[in-house]
C-alpha cells in the first residue's frame, strides 16, 4: 500500500528541516512500514485521551496499531488523560511530564500524541520540553487535528486569560492521519473540523472553496475519495504556508483567520462543550468577512456567500447564535488584547479581499471594532 504523502519542508536561517504527512484509508492497522523507521526499539510513549481509548477499546485499528508498536520496541508505555479542552492546563502537563520521567526516558523516547487536536497539543508541548525536547509523531483522530492542528508544530497548553497561550514550536517527526479513524467522529465534531478544512479556501485557493460547496455532501457522507482528497489539499496548502515562516513572524498568521474572534468566543463558553473551537471559528470567520465588508475590503456578495455556506452546514455563523455565552463587546476587546498577533499593543486582525484572498490588517482601529460589535451582539 502506497499512502499520499506530504513533505513539509521548512527553511530558516540555521537549518532545513522535513517531515512526512502520511494521508490515507486503513493507515493504522498497515502502518509496519511506516512506523519501522520512527519507533525501532524506541522507547515509546503513547499520549491518549480516555474518551477515546474507552471509545477504542474495540477498535480493530487501534488494537493493531498497538500490536505494531509492540512489535518494533519492547518499551511501550500508555498515559492517558481526560478528554476535551479543559485537560489543556498546566496541571495535566505536570502530570505528563512527571509520568514520562517515570519511565526513565531518555533523549532518544518517542512521544507518539494519539488524538485530537488537544492531544497533539499538549503532548507535543512536553515532548518540547522534557529533557530539553525529545521527538514526537502525530497520529490525528480528528478531522480538525488532521487537516491542522497536527500540522506545523504549534504546541501548548491555555491560560486562565485565553487559549493557546503557553506553549512552543516544536515539529513532528512525521503526521499518520488514517481517514478511516473519523467514522468515529461525532457529527459536530466533524463539521468543526470542516470549517478549518473551507479556512484554507477562504485565505489561498478559491477553486479549493468552490469544490467544497459543489462536494460538500459527499464530503460528508464521508465519501472517501472526496475525504482523502480535502485532507490532502488542506495539508498540502498549510505545507506551503508555513515553509517559509515555521515560527509565524509573517504570513503564518493568514492561518488564524476567524480565530482572533474564534479565540475569545470560545473562551465565553469556559471549554466545556458549549461551543467547541471549529463552532467559534465559524462564527470568527463570518465575522472577519463581516468586517472586511464593513471596512470596505471585500464586496458584499462574497460575504454573503461563505456566510451562507456555513450556514447550510449547520455551523453557527453570528454572535447571536451564541446569546447564551453572554459576550459583550468591552469583554470580546479585553480578550482581544492577549492574541499572540498583536504588536506594540495594537490589535492585528486577518481579513479579506474576497474568497481565497486574505490579509494580515495591523493597527486596527478599536472605535471601528467597537461599532462593528455593537451591531453583531
Ligand atoms: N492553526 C494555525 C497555525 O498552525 O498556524
């Protein structure tokens, strides 16, 4: 079996550096040969979060990935933690790095990260930082994790004052992402990972968004051609974007369209399940498009064209289908203050000019945000 791979390759000053994204149907349960390279008589960590396991437990695929493991090292260990966003705290970091040393691990350990996106965060996050950084591979089991999160080496965990906000940039050795794994996915689930997978039309490739509102049904219906096919291309764009700027100093920040208001709106919800983050993206995205054609950028029309889209999937597309997280502008401008984009304490935000054109947009005036939120609450 041969699997569509992806080479990220990304340059800077000191080194180059490249990894593999393995993208295909039945990966895990016919991964012997891709393991082999990464995990020979390795000793293992396997980083899970017990939803999932519990979900798995029947799993043939994940029964036979682990089987594989065992058969090219003798040291597998599991750590498993509660599943969702909440588990991305400190404290489940401490308790990850403190059971890694346990297992008296050395700098040659693998961290294999076994799930979503926070998983492959927060695992990602201790394989930088114990011992000073040791290896890890991604194995995503989400649609959001497969098409982004696993991709780039962004890893971290959040803080009490918003998402995302302690962490590192530390690659993956290689990216496994068996389509097969997203029959598990509850629907929603599904179609939050959706919204990053139309993200990269909406920023790089309008043919890539006019293909997925003419496949968006067989898409999801989990037509696997068509599945394999979105998941390649949304690598294969983010592989593009970030060549250049691994650590985001540029036009890595396109990717964040929607997520500066995606962020703050999720954060309203306290990471329970209220809103989960390709919903508060949804919305983040919208708004973008919103404010762009407030501010001019970007004609009415196509606007009302992503807008629509979203909302034919299902997805929530304004702050008022979200009354109940109880956002006021003066809170949505203080969350606004953290993101990680911002410079000399003025706002970035990443709008369009049109489908498949975004802009990074620095200085933004605060007396325009206010009004323009005003109006959407
Ligand atoms: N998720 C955005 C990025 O990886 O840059």
């Amino acid at each position: 079996m041969k699997p569509n791979i992806i080479n990220v390759s990304l340059n800077n000053k000191f080194n180059d550096f490249s990894y593999p994204i393995f993208i295909d149907n039945s990966l895990l349960s016919n991964c012997e040969e891709i393991l082999k390279k990464f995990v020979f008589k390795r000793k293992v960590i396997l980083i899970h979060d017990n939803f999932f396991s519990f979900e798995c437990k029947n799993n043939e695929q994940f029964i036979s990935f682990i089987e594989t493991i065992k058969k090219l090292t003798e040291s597998l260990n599991l750590i498993s933690i509660p599943g969702g966003d909440t588990s991305k705290n400190i404290s489940q970091l401490e308790y990850i790095l403190e059971k890694s040393l346990s297992f008296k691990i050395d700098r040659s350990s693998l961290i294999i990260a076994f799930g979503g996106g926070v998983i492959g965060d927060i695992a990602g996050f201790a394989a930088s930082i114990l011992l000073r950084g040791i290896d890890f591979i991604q194995i995503p089991t989400t649609l959001l994790a497969q098409v982004d999160s696993s991709v780039g080496g962004k890893t971290g965990i959040n803080s009490s004052k918003s998402k995302n906000l302690i962490g590192s940039f530390h690659q993956p050795i290689a990216v496994i992402s068996d389509i097969d794994i997203l029959k598990t996915l509850p629907k929603r689930e599904f179609l939050a990972g959706m919204v990053e997978v139309i993200k990269y039309g909406l920023i790089y490739d309008v043919k890539f968004f006019n293909s997925i509102e003419n496949n968006f049904k067989d898409i999801l219906n989990y037509d696997q051609l068509k599945l394999n096919e979105v998941i390649y291309k949304s690598c294969k764009i983010k592989s593009l974007i970030i060549k250049n700027d691994a650590k985001e100093n540029g036009k890595r920040a396109l990717l964040n369209l929607g997520h500066t208001f995606g962020h703050a709106i999720e954060s309203f919800g306290k990471y329970n399940g209220t809103i989960i983050h390709g919903e508060a993206v949804s919305i983040g995205i919208c708004l973008a498009f919103r404010l762009s054609s407030k501010m001019g950028y970007c004609s009415q029309i196509e606007t009302e064209r992503v807008v629509s889209f979203f909302k034919k999937l299902t997805l929530p597309t304004s702050l008022k289908d979200v009354k109940n997280l109880n956002i006021t502008t003066s809170k949505m401008l203080k969350k606004f203050k953290y993101d990680k984009k911002n410079k000399n304490n003025q706002l970035t935000f990443i709008l369009n000019e049109k489908i498949g054109k975004s802009f990074i947009k620095n200085n933004m005036d605060e007396n325009i945000l206010t009004e323009f939120l005003n109006d959407e609450i």
